[in-house]
C-alpha cells in the first residue's frame, strides 16, 4: 500500500515551442488548428477530426492577421499584424485579445524558446528581428539581422535563433544569451523563405522558392553541405519526430517528403492547390496543408503520404498552427497530500511518469509508468526496479522488481489530473516552486524533463527549472536510484 508522509514533495513542467509554419494545438480532449486569413482579417480555430471551422474572431481585414503561434508552456497564442506592425497576444480558448505589443515593420513569422519565455518574430520589412518577453507581454529586444528575414527556427536548446534573410540569401544565427547576431551563413542560392534545425543541433535545412532548392546547412562549419532541388518553388518546410523526414510544400501543389539520410526526394503528394502552410499532430500520425487560393486544409498520412481527408474553409488562409497539448510535463502533487510527488514527461502520444511515494514500513520508495495516451487518458503498471546504481557506487546490477499495480491516469485539463491507483483516486495539478513563478527558466538554462546516462540504465534525474517576475531562476532537481542493499530510494534539491 501507498501512503503519505510529512515532507512536501517538489514538482516540475517542460516547455515546448511550435514551429512557425506548421505549429498543431490542442484545445483539451478537442484537436484543433489556429488557422489565420490575411485576406478576411479573421483566426479561426479548426475541428481537425472533420476539418471545420470552429470559433472565429474578426481581427479586420486592415490587420492582416499572418503568422500564428501557440505557446504551449504560457498557453498563449500569439499573432503576427503586418498592417499595424504589431504582434497579437490571445486566449487559445476565447480567442480574445489580451494584449497588442509593437514590433517592427512588416511582422512575417514567430517562433518561441523551448521554455516559451521568448518569442521571436522576424520584420520582413525592417529587417530586424523582435524578441518578445512572453510573460510580461513586453519588448524585450530588437536584433539587426539581414534583408527581408522571413522564416525563423529556435535551436532545440533554445541558446540560438536561426533566421532565413529572403533578400541577402543568407542565415543569421543570433545568440538569445545576449540577443546578437553572432554569425551570418552565406547560402549560394536565392529566395530563402523558411527552414528548420535538426533536432541535434547539426543541420539547418533551408528552404528557397527562386532557386527551387533545400540547402543543407551543416553548423559544425556554418556552410552549405549539399542542395537538393526541388520540382518548384518552396512555400514551407516542416519535419515530423518519428521519421526521418523533411517535407517541403511546393507551388506546384504538392509536398516533396525528402529522406534525410540520401538527402533525395522519396514521396510526393500531389492536388493540393497553393500550400502556403504545412504541420504535423504531436503524435506524427497526420500532416496537415494548407491552400491559400482555395481555402482547402488537407490531412494526409506522412508514412504513405496518402491523403486522408479534406475541408473548405475561406480563399485567402495564410497560416496554421497545431501543437498537441495533453499534459503540461513536470512535477505535480495534491495539494493535501504533503510528501510525496511525481514526475510527468509527454513525448509524442507517450507519457512517462514517476511516482515519488512510501512504503508500509515509511521507508522512500519510487515506481514508473510508461503508457501511450489514449485520448486524455493513459494506462499502466507502476514498474519497480532494484539494484542499481548508489549515491556512492556505480555498479549496476538492474532488475526489474515487479510491480506496484496498476495505475490510469485522466487529464481533464493539461495542469490536473486524477490518478487512480492502488492508494485510491486522487487529485493531482502542476506544482509553482513559489508564487508568481513562470515555467521554464530563462534562455540557455537546461530543457526540463527526464535525463540520464545510458551507461546507468534504471537511475536518472529529472530536472524543472522556473523563473520568477523579475527573471531569477530556480532549479530542482530530483533523483531517483537505489540504496546500498539494492531498495529504491529517490532525493531532491533545490539548486
């Protein structure tokens, strides 16, 4: 049996970033797409299981709604307002507007820190980039980078901004440590709209539609690798985590899905009007384009790269924005239950969980799930383990040590839970280390969520780091490994 105990249990989030053209989103339990229409002055959301049009706020046809972007750890969604020179700040769920903040000339794409503490939009007609404080709804900096930057990628790491200048055929790469630009790429090739950074941190992958080409940028060097051409001019790029592909919309109507490895065009989707926008469902299993002529938003499926379904909105659609948002990841708790935490990572549709408990006798004790949500629901056994690694000894002798039962897990929102188990039903939300905290620290502080050694397989860390209203960080740290007779025991500190 599970039981409580007298010490508060610290608990944590990771925060994710949407890409700027093909950002997916979740409205809980509700799959939907942001999607905006420069042409209408209007951002609707979009049902993606039948692909209809949901609610719509009227921006006005004058504000040219552009780019959008959902900001998944602040739950925000901003968007860019080349008309007024402006960046949008909404409610995902009302779509009310909840702050304007100015940039510079001619507002084209954003992108956001993996901890959603910055976003960063790049003024097509200034030639400037704005970063934009996320929490106070504040300009936080303004970066001089090339002629006519358009597309823009965070690093995974969030310590560098990538931005695709359409007008000198380069790439700036701004440090966000100091909001400079610390070198510019030269491209040999014309017309860069968009690109994307891999997800080690080796290659950028850069769309043009002049050259009709996507340059292969290695960063170890910071030059152009290798270019592959393309059938027509490029309007989008976007990759999906579980294959090991880049897909590139073209104006021919189509999406090339490019192999990474041979760097050569291995699929092609054709019929789909003017794409000007291109994204995938958190758990790659669907893509999404968007026709900017017809109003057209097409499903099709990456692996077969066969289309699935497809719906009518309005002629004029500029951009779409998905991010699947079932679990806010980190440390949660019940509130009334001081002593014991656990620890949530979603990854895709998979949902690793750690559960920082008890034993009979009172000894710490600690079980994990891994399970594949299903809806906002995901079930599966509390593994125990034994023999690893100590505080003092590396030696590891890893077991598996049965299990603790069976655990479900119901998200009716991403920061609460109910968790049935064992012990009972209990209510579960995402833990503040103080109040007025944001999640996720700021730019160059570690990614939060699980981490490890692989030479130490059934040890490991998990990591959260939040900031307060004046940007000073805090980091906890739990750890969870084995005494000396073998027993599970897990630590925490405040760093």
């Amino acid at each position: 049996m599970l039981k409580p105990a007298s010490v508060k249990m610290l608990c944590l989030v990771v925060a994710g970033a949407a890409a700027v053209f093909g950002p997916v989103a979740r409205v809980h339990g509700q799959t939907v797409a942001y999607v905006s229409n420069p042409t209408a002055g209007t951002l609707s959301t979009v049902t993606l299981a039948g692909l209809t049009q949901g609610t719509s706020t009227p921006l006005t046809a004058s504000t040219a709604p552009k780019s959008t972007l959902l900001v998944r750890a602040i739950n925000k969604l901003l968007v860019a307002v080349p008309a007024s020179n402006s960046v949008k700040v909404l409610d995902p769920s009302s779509l009310a507007v909840s702050a304007t903040i100015s940039v510079g000339a001619g507002p084209h794409s954003i992108a956001a820190s993996p901890n959603g503490a910055y976003a960063y939009v790049t003024n097509n007609a200034a030639g400037t980039v704005s970063v934009i404080d996320t929490t106070a709804n504040v300009l936080a900096a303004t970066v001089t980078v090339g002629t006519a930057p358009r597309g823009l990628a965070v690093s995974r790491d969030g310590l560098r901004v990538y931005v695709a200048n359409y007008g000198s055929n380069t790439v700036s790469v701004i440090s966000t440590a100091t909001n400079t630009v610390t070198n510019t790429i030269s491209l040999g090739v014309t017309g860069p709209i968009d690109l994307l950074a891999s997800s080690d941190g080796s290659y950028l992958y850069v769309a043009t539609d002049t050259s009709k080409t996507m340059a292969v940028v290695t960063l170890s060097f910071n030059q152009v690798l290798q270019s592959v051409t393309l059938p027509a001019a490029a309007a989008a790029i976007a990759t999906e985590p579980k294959s090991a592909g880049i897909f590139v919309a073209t104006t021919d109507g189509a999406v090339q899905r490019i192999d990474v490895s041979s760097l050569t065009i291995s699929a092609t989707l054709s019929g789909l009007g003017t794409p000007s926008a291109i994204g995938f469902s958190a758990d790659s299993q669907t893509g999404y384009v968007l026709d900017s002529t017809s109003g057209k938003i097409t499903s099709f499926t990456p692996a077969t790269m066969n289309s699935v379904n497809s719906g009518v909105l309005a002629a004029g659609l500029g951009s779409i924005s998905l991010a699947d948002v079932i679990v806010e990841p980190g440390f949660w708790y019940n509130a009334v239950e001081s002593g014991r935490g656990y620890s949530f990572e979603q990854r895709g549709r998979n949902l690793f969980i750690a559960y920082y408990v008890y034993d009979d006798s009172g000894a710490a004790n600690w079980f994990v799930t891994s399970c594949a949500l299903s809806g906002t629901s995901c079930t599966g056994a509390m593994s125990a383990f034994k023999g690893g690694v100590t505080l003092t000894s590396l030696t590891n002798n890893i077991a598996a040590n049965g299990s603790g039962g069976n655990a479900t897990l119901t998200f009716p929102t991403p920061t609460s839970a109910t968790l049935a188990w064992p012990a009972g039903t209990i209510n579960l939300q995402r833990y503040a280390f103080a109040a007025n905290t944001v999640m996720g620290g700021t730019a160059g502080t570690p990614e939060n969520g699980w981490w490890w050694d692989p030479n130490y397989s059934g040890s490991g860390f998990f990591i959260e780091v939040q900031r307060n209203a004046t940007s000073v960080n805090s980091m906890y740290l739990s750890g969870y490994m084995y005494r000396a007779d073998g027993t599970p025991i897990w630590y925490v500190s405040n760093l």
